[in-house]
C-alpha cells in the first residue's frame, strides 16, 4: 500500500473515529466498492494538494535563491533513470536507500531549524539596550566585592550552585579558545 494511499485512507476514516459514531443498524452500511471509491477520489484530491504545495514551494524557492537553483536546476535536470544509470550499482543501492527517508529528513530539518529559532529568541538573544548590560554586570562586581554576600552564599550551601556556573563559564571561554586558534594546545606558529 502506498503511503498516499495510506493517509488518505487514515484522514477518511480519522473524523469517525474521533466523534465515536456508531454505525446504525437499521440502515445498512455503504457498500465497499463506494467506500474504495471514496479513499481514492480523497487520495487524488489529497495528491493535487500536494502537487499543487510543492510547485508553489519550489517556484519560490527559485524566486528567493535565484541562480544557485538555477545551477541545480542545470545539474540536476537530467532524468531520475538518467542519473541513477550514472551512478553505477553501488550508487543506486545508496540512492534507493536514501530517497525513501528524504522527506522525514527534511521535514526533521525544517522542525530542528525552528525549534533552534525559538531557543535563539527565548533565551540567548542577547539584550538590546546598554543598560540591561550595565546593571547586570554592575550587580555581578556588587556582589564580587561583597564579603557578606559570600559568607551568605557559604552558610547557604549556595556556593556549590555558583561553583558550578563558575566551571561552566571557564569551559565555555576555554571551547571559545579552542575554536578560535584552530588547535586543541598552543598557538599555531608559521
């Protein structure tokens, strides 16, 4: 069964079983071949649909990317056997493999990338005005110079709260350092 066959069959038969209708028994129930002939008029239309979405989808990706479409366009614009016979037997076992997970993988993509967006905007967007900075660090250099606040923090059992965000601080500006001489020790030298 293909699987537009499938949704389509499971969005006919999903709005019945969410109202909990019953079957009356005193009409009989619709005959097969009218129920199969309706799946398959819902599958066709529910295939346009998609047909439909995905030209819109790719004319404005063409519209939004331009040449680089272009050139895919260009690459790619052969036939699916043309390109398959291309790749040899190795190949086309990899693409048969790969092109029935292509979707998943992109809608996964898709989800991941918004899910990072939200992330972004919700917790690590930085601040937009001076003195959101200003008093933060002004209450960090407070409470740096204060040594009540440290006995506070010690009788608390606090201080193994802020000895873990110390670490944490220290491993995200030792990663940075790595990052940003390209070298895990020490400083290329040419």
């Amino acid at each position: 069964m293909s699987p537009l066959l499938f949704a389509s069959l499971r969005q006919a038969v999903r709005p019945a079983l969410r109202s909990g209708a019953r079957f009356n028994s005193s009409k009989p129930p619709p005959s097969p071949e009218k129920k199969a002939q309706e799946v398959i008029s819902n599958a066709q239309k529910t295939a346009g649909e998609l047909g439909k979405n995905a030209g819109q989808l790719w004319s404005s990706a063409k519209t939004t990317l331009g040449p680089v479409v272009e050139k895919a366009e260009v690459l790619v614009g052969c036939t699916r056997t043309a390109t398959l016979q291309r790749l040899g037997p190795t190949g086309q076992k990899v693409a048969e493999a790969i092109v029935p997970a292509r979707k998943s993988f992109v809608y996964n993509l898709a989800v991941a990338r918004e899910v990072v967006k939200q992330v972004y905007r919700a917790e690590l967007q930085p601040p937009k005005d001076i003195a959101t900075f200003r008093t933060a660090y002004e209450t960090l250099y407070r409470r740096a110079v204060d040594p009540t606040y440290w006995r506070g923090i010690v009788q608390s059992g606090e201080i193994a709260r802020v000895a873990v965000y110390a670490v944490e601080a220290y491993g995200i500006f030792k990663i940075g350092e790595i990052i940003g001489r390209r070298k895990l020790v020490g400083y290329p030298i040419h």
